[in-house]
DNA sequence: TAAATTTGACCAGT
DNA sequence: ACTGGTCAAATTTA
C-alpha cells in the first residue's frame, strides 16, 4: 500500500497528528477526571476534533493511500471485520450474477464533510455497507434514489470515532436529478429540531452550481445543541441511522473503558 | 406488492 | 494478499 505516490513527509505529518491527538486526548481524561471547568474541556474537545478532522481530511486527499493509522499509537485490536461476518445462511444458490462487477471510480469530484446529522436533505439508497479496517463504525453506502434516471451522486457515511456525534460524510459526483422534494417535507417535519441542510462545501465546490447544491440553511452548531434534548422525530430518520448510531455508542464504552484514545481517523 | 435495506460475494486497486 | 467499493439476491418495511 505505501505507494511512491505517498511521500514520506506525509506520513510524518499524519504521525505528528496522531501523537498530537493522542496527547490531547490524554489530557481531556486528565481534566474530567479532576472535574476542572468546563470551558477548558470544551476546548480541549474542541482540539481534539480538529485533530482527528485534520486526519481524516488529510487521509481522504491520498485517496488510495490507506495508511495503517493505528487508531490509538499501534491499536490493532479490531479485526478486519471478517471475525464478524455470519456463517452462510444455507448453501446458497450459486449466483450467476456480476457481483462486484464494476468499474472503480476514479477519485472524481468528491466532497468531504465533516455533520452532525446524516440527512441533507436529498433523497438516498443506501447500497452497501463495509467493516473498515481499524474503524469502529461501519462505512455507509448511498447512492441518489434518481439513480435510474441518471443520477450519479454517491455518498459515503462514516461515524467518526473522536466520541462526537458527529458523521465523516463524503460525497461524490453531483445530483444531475431534481432531487429536491424532501427538502420541503423536512421544512415541515422538523419541528422542533430545526431544519438542516448540508451546506455542500462550496470552497471546493465553487463550480458546481447545480440544483443539488443547497446554501447553508441553519448551520450544524444548532443541531449540536439540541441533539442533546430531542430524540423525536427519530421516527422518520431511516434505520441506517439508526444502525450507524449504535455502532457508535456501543463501542465508545468499550473503548473508554480499555482507555482506547483513537480519534476519528477512518481512511 | 413495490420500494428500501441488508448482507455476502465479487472485483479493482494497491 | 488485502482492503474498500459495488452488485444483487434475500429480506424487511410501508
């Protein structure tokens, strides 16, 4: 895997990241566990996120790059996911499908977000879902439900692992659909959770004056604030994130308890 | 019953 | 050889 195309002061960066988050994570324990105020340990959150936001940005770049990021400074413990996988549910029929029969995309146009909420507002088919090796969470696939009328917008979900509640989410390709009606619905349906919609990064973006594109409508830090008191309206989110959530908050205990300090570094 | 999700299989890239 | 991305049959949900 350690490509040429991987350079060496690259891998020393993500190795000075990883230290430093590791650091810092020692240090948020170090302040709960001595009760001190919460401003400084709001702040050290605050670091701690931007390390493992730094991380995952700076690993999803290298798109084919996957460096064995020990999520915790050489912890190995998770199994590839394999351990996990059930025994065959009966001798299955031999398929004569074309599973996997694909064309790999290229690392075409593709956003990275870093959201507290999976739902942006357009209408997604979840396909796939993988173990990632090293991660906690499982990876999300989803491709546009307009997918049959030419549609090529993808997005990937990944919970990140830094004890937020937050979502790596990165999408790929643009809607060419008008995959716009369920914005009107959530306007509706939001109730007291406020309406959200992702605010495709147009830094990277700025070409991309598609109908798909949405501004920023309440920014994410609302959600943040009342995720904490609302959990209605789960209802209608679909199982998937449901799904993603658990994985997440099972395991955190697991780690908190081992004193796993990994972060959100999932690529 | 149609649509959506789950999940094991398969393939490409490294 | 290994991992991640996609496919599609089976299963579940609406």
């Amino acid at each position: 895997m350690e490509s040429s195309s991987s350079p060496n002061y690259k891998k020393a960066l993500i190795r000075e990241l990883i230290k430093g988050r590791d650091s810092t994570k020692k240090l948020l324990n170090l302040l709960r566990r001595n009760n001190l105020n919460d401003s400084a340990e709001d702040l050290v959150v605050k670091i701690l996120r931007s390390f493992s936001d730094s991380l995952s940005v700076l690993n999803s770049c290298n798109s084919g790059d996957s460096y064995p990021v020990s999520a915790c400074s050489g912890d190995r413990r998770f199994d590839s996911g394999q351990s996990k996988r059930k025994p065959a549910p009966a001798p299955a029929p031999v398929v004569k499908d074309r599973r996997g029969c694909y064309k790999r995309r290229k690392t075409e146009d593709s956003r990275i977000k870093i959201v507290d909420e999976i739902e942006d507002g357009f209408l997604w088919r979840k396909y796939g879902q993988k173990e990632i090796l090293y991660s906690k969470s499982p990876r999300c696939y989803f491709r546009c439900t307009h997918k049959d009328e030419g549609c090529k917008a993808l997005k990937q979900v990944q919970k990140l692992e830094d004890g937020s509640e937050k979502f790596h989410v990165t999408y790929i390709g643009h809607h060419t659909c008008q995959n716009m009606h369920q914005n009107t619905q959530m306007f509706s349906d939001s109730g007291t959770r406020g309406f959200f919609l992702l605010n495709f990064d147009d830094t990277k973006l700025n070409n991309s004056p598609s109908l798909s594109t949405i501004t920023n409508i309440q920014n994410t830090h609302l959600m943040e604030q009342e995720d904490a008191q609302s959990d209605h309206g789960q209802s209608s989110i679909p199982m998937w994130k449901d799904m993603i959530s658990d994985a997440g908050s099972s395991q955190e205990e697991l780690f908190n308890n081992g004193g796993y300090l990994g972060g959100g570094f999932m690529f």
